[in-house]
C-alpha cells in the first residue's frame, strides 16, 4: 500500500503567498507615498518663493501621507515658536492609500485562488498585507520625525495600524464576495446602516453646498486672501477639494443637532451660533453660520437626519415582514448603532486640533455625533420600521363578487331535460327534477333489461310551443314507434323554428370535431 506525500515545494506554498502578500503591501504603501510626493515636489517646482530645498518638500510629503492615514503632526515653524498639533485630516488625500491597501489584499486572495500554490487564510493574508504596509510607515514616520511636521507618536501607534488593518480586511472581504452575515437580522441591519449612512453623507453635502453658496462672496474673498501667485492659488485650491468630505461630514453633524465647534467654547448649532468663534480665514469656513439665532432655514437641516432614519427604517420594515415585532425593533435598532459607529469615527477623522489654546478643539465631536445618530434612529427608526411591516403584513378585503341574474329568457333546453356530454350530436335524456325521488330500479327478475328511461315531473312536460301541458305519462321504455324526434326531444324545438333540423347540432369547420373540408375544385386549364 503506497502512501501520497506532500511535496516541500507544496508545503511552502503558503509560506510563499505570505511574503507575497508581504510585498504587495509594501509596494502599496510605496506607490500611495511616491503618488503624494510627485504632487508635492511639483507644487516646489512651480513656486516662485520655495522656502526650503527638495529635501524640504520630500519632508512636507512624508508628513502629509502619514496625515491622510488619520496620524496627528506637530507643526515646529509657528510665528509664536511653540509646536501647534495639526489633526485634521483632508479625508479626500485619505482615499489613494486607504484604496491601494484594499486592493493590495484582495489581489493576495484572487491570485492565490487563481494559481497552484495553496491560498493563505484571510487572516494571514490581512496580516501579511498590514505588516508590509506598516513596515514602510515605520520608516517613513522615521524619516518624518527630522522635517517639518514630525508626527506624534501616540496618534501614530494607534490610528496608522488601524486604518491599514481596516483597508486589508474590506479588501479580503471583496475577495470573497462581500458576504454578509447569516443571520437575517445582522444582515438586514448592516444593508441598512449603509442606507442610512450614505443618506445622511450625502445630505450633509448638500447642506455644506448650499450653506458655501449662500456665502460665496466671503468665500472668493478669502480665497483671494490668502495668495496671490497662480501656483499658490492651485495649491489652496487643491487643499479645499482635499476637505470636501470633511464639510459633507460636518454639514452632517450640523442637521443631527450637535453640529460642530469652532474653537473652545464656541459652537454652531441649528439653534445658533454660541460664542466667539476662532475660524481662520479659508474659503470653506466663510459657510459657517452668522451670528446670532439660527432661524428656519438652519432648523431646515434637521431634514437630512430625519429622512435618513426614515429610509434606514423603511429598509428595515420591508426585510420584516415575516418577523416578530421585537426581533423588527431589535434589528432597526441595531441598524441605529452601526450606523452611529461610522459617523462618530467619520467625525473623529473629519475634526480635530488646529494648534493651541483656543484651536485645540475644531470640527465635530465625535462622541456626540454618534450618540446622535444612535438617538435618531431609535426615536424615529424604529417606530417607522415597525409600521413599514404592519402595512406590509395588512390583509387586503377580499371584494364579493356579484351573484349572475337570472336569465329571464326561456331555456335552451326544456326543463326536465339535460343534454347528454360526449360527441357532438348526442342525444338529450329526461331526468327527474330537484324534490323528485325517482323510484329504484327493481332487481327483481320483472326488471327489464337494458336502460330505463328516467321519468320527468309531470308539471314541466312542455308541448312543442313552449307552453306548459298537462300530466302526460311517460312511457315505459322506449318503442320505435314512441321514439321522440331530433334526438330525443319529443317535438320540442328550442329555438322556435319550424326550420330546425338535427343537422344543426353539428360542429362548423372551425371546431374541433368537425370534418374534413372538402378540397377545393381542380382549376380549369387555360
């Protein structure tokens, strides 16, 4: 009996998709890094006034990559000489390396799936794509720490590991097809969470949209403020399309009810602005609301919330309809806290320190915004998902139909009579009215043999016009001479005409049962 044995080289297969993935997460951090530092370098080319060398400019690069993966930076060239902390981060310059990461570990999957080698566990394949990416970012924060924005090194050891591990496994979980939970509920409250979720975003958009329009006169102001130079302009241009999902954020933070402060001690609520706000001048800060209280259309924003929760519920009611009314509350429930999860740390990203003092605190807060969320979708969710499946469980009245009248014209068929089914032309036998018994048939040796005619109530014998006659006995059985005419209608003609004959009954051509059509005559020859 022989023995199958793995071979080494199968047996190192996963070893080798391991350092594989282990690469490809190192080359993603290398493009998203390389990517970034073209755009960098080329802003220095074209600045008339470049500060400092290239080196300068490969720094500043360095310090912006680690700021768009959520890494808190020291600025140390202040005009008051005391580092400020820089937090925010332009969640738009977030994008390329967070996609880069994802496609880095999906890749991993699909090539291992596709080829001979043995596939990695997803888990080793995060691992292994999360531990190349971050052994570039060590070196990076490394090389950082000498330029201009060094980083902070407790914001880097918990947001830069995050943010790589999270990217890795929504890329593994792409490979695998983006499967949701087996559970029912779990799934139909992740499906709406994301529902919800992207309405709010995208309300908050709009908010920020129309709010920037409303003020577009203070935002070309400021605009043209800050720089004079074209490339200067380009640059100030590029840093406001980076913090557009950062005002989408806020302007969702605004329509919750929390909104955002703007320094400490100074917050804008759709009930107004309180107290002295610290808001540099930039072109996206000129939509902050005026001062004083905030009057109809700041209450408008309430909207967006509320029509999120609305289609979060309703989502939630229409996978409901077979369930109880709890497990519909506790899965519209649980669509409130996932949803309430995102948005605080959307919040948590999309605000933070803009220096000291009275900059230490700008943007939304991100406990708040959350328990917001969570807020709205129990109070409004929750009741909307439960009356989406009462309606959808409401049985429809079935409608009565209408009884059919009562034909007042006289009968086809005399009355007393049926008409025997089978081939066309087959002939119509008497039977007993409803209320007449009809009496046994005898089993004795005086019964006769062969069919017996049945015997119709003497009150609905009719003569041939139609009208009632009077008691007539039936025969016995039938005589030749006795035998009724057209197939056993005794000279009862139900169309009243004299010129009815027994060929009537027959079928036309164009039913079935009818025969062959003759062929047509042969033409005559010309």
């Amino acid at each position: 009996m022989t023995h199958v044995t793995e071979h080494p080289l199968v047996r190192g297969g996963r070893s080798a998709a391991l350092a594989t993935a282990c690469v490809r997460g190192g080359v993603a951090a290398g493009l998203g890094l390389g990517a970034l530092a073209v755009l960098v370098v080329a802003a220095w080319i074209s600045s008339p006034y470049p500060d400092s060398g290239p080196g300068g400019a490969l720094h500043l690069a360095a310090g912006l990559w680690l700021l768009a993966h959520g890494v808190d930076l020291v600025r140390t060239d202040t005009l008051s000489g005391l580092p400020a902390p820089l937090g925010v981060v332009p969640m738009l310059l977030a994008v390329l390396p967070v996609w880069l990461v994802h496609r880095a570990a999906r890749d991993t999957l699909d090539a291992a799936d596709g080829g001979d080698r043995r596939p990695p566990s997803a888990l080793g394949a995060v691992g292994a794509v999360a531990g190349g990416y971050l052994l570039v970012a060590a070196a990076v924060v490394v090389y950082a720490e000498s330029g201009p924005l060094p980083v902070e090194p407790l914001s880097a050891g918990l947001w830069l590991p995050a943010v790589v591990a999270a990217a890795a496994g929504a890329g593994a979980w792409t490979a695998f097809g983006r499967p949701l939970p087996e559970q029912r509920q779990a799934a139909a409250a992740l499906r709406a969470a994301g529902l919800g979720l992207v309405t709010l975003l995208g309300g908050g958009a709009v908010v920020a949209a129309v709010s920037l329009a409303w003020h577009a006169g203070e935002a070309q102001a400021a605009y043209a403020a800050l720089t004079g130079e074209w490339s200067g302009r380009v640059a100030v241009l590029l840093l406001v399309l980076a913090l557009l999902p950062n005002m989408a954020v806020w302007g969702a933070a605004y329509g919750l009810g929390p909104g955002f402060t703007l320094g400490t001690g100074a917050f804008a609520t759709p009930l107004g602005l309180v107290g002295d706000p610290a808001a540099p001048p930039f072109p996206l800060l000129a939509a902050l609301p005026d001062d004083g209280r905030g009057g109809w259309m700041h209450g408008a924003a309430a909207a967006v919330p509320f029509v999120a929760v609305m289609l979060q519920g309703g989502r939630v009611g229409r996978s409901a309809r077979t369930w109880t009314a709890r497990d519909t509350a506790l899965t519209a429930l649980g669509a409130a806290w996932g949803c309430g999860a995102v948005v605080a740390v959307l919040s948590a990203a999309a605000g933070g320190a803009l220096g000291t003092a009275r900059l230490s605190a700008f943007g939304p807060v991100w406990w708040q915004t959350g328990a917001a969320t969570v807020l709205w979708g129990a109070c409004v969710g929750v009741p909307v998902a439960l009356g989406v499946r009462a309606w959808g469980r409401r049985v429809p009245r079935s409608k009565r139909l209408p009884e059919p009248a009562v034909a007042s014209a006289p009968s086809a068929v005399a009355p007393g009579f049926s008409v025997a089914s089978g081939a066309p032309g087959s002939a119509a036998r008497p039977v007993a009215a409803a209320g007449s018994v009809s009496p046994p048939a005898s089993s004795g040796p005086s019964a006769p043999e062969g069919p017996v005619a049945e015997k119709a109530p003497e009150s609905l014998a009719a003569d041939p016009g139609g009208r009632t006659a009077g008691a007539k006995p039936a025969a016995a059985g039938p005589g030749p001479d006795d035998a009724p005419p057209y197939g056993g209608y005794d000279g009862y003609d139900p169309y009243g005409d004299s010129a009815f004959e027994p060929y009537d009954y027959l079928p036309a051509a164009w039913e079935p049962g009818a025969p062959p059509a003759p062929p047509p005559p042969p033409r005559p020859a010309d």
